[in-house]
C-alpha cells in the first residue's frame, strides 16, 4: 500500500511540475491561469520536499528499529527472566 501512495504521489508532483512550468514557456495566458500554473509548480515542488522528508523519516525509523530489534536479539537471556 505504501508503494501505490509514494507512487500517486510522486506522479501528482511530476505532473504539476510540468504543468506548472508551461507558465515560463507561454506567457500570452490570462493573469488567472499563469498564477494557477505558477501554484501549481509550487505545490509540485513542496509535494516533492515533502515526499523527501517523509522517505527520510522513514529510512532512520526503519533503522532505529532494526537495530534495537538485533540489540533485543544478542542480549544475554538470564537477563530477561520474569
């Protein structure tokens, strides 16, 4: 399921992007329509830091996780008697 979100939104953010930089390419647009590309490059753009961040937060969790799962697993066990 995670895949399927990273991807959406990964192509959502691209997809802004582009639609987004046109504005640079055709100015002989209504102002409305220039400023909605332009908004729309930016939220690709913020859509992408934060897919970034949020995959950066994910891979320190992932090993934080798995390195206190081996710490658990080479402790002595007359350690863990109840």
């Amino acid at each position: 399921m995670r895949v399927y979100v990273l991807i959406a939104v990964l192509v959502l953010a691209l997809g802004n992007i582009v639609l987004g930089s046109v504005v640079f390419l055709d100015d002989t647009q209504a102002p409305g329509v220039l400023w909605a590309r332009l908004g729309g490059l930016t939220l690709g753009v913020v859509s992408l830091i934060a897919l970034a961040i949020w995959l950066r937060l994910t891979a320190l969790s992932n090993r934080h996780f798995h390195a206190a799962a081996e710490i658990a697993s080479t402790a002595r066990p007359e350690l863990h008697r109840w």
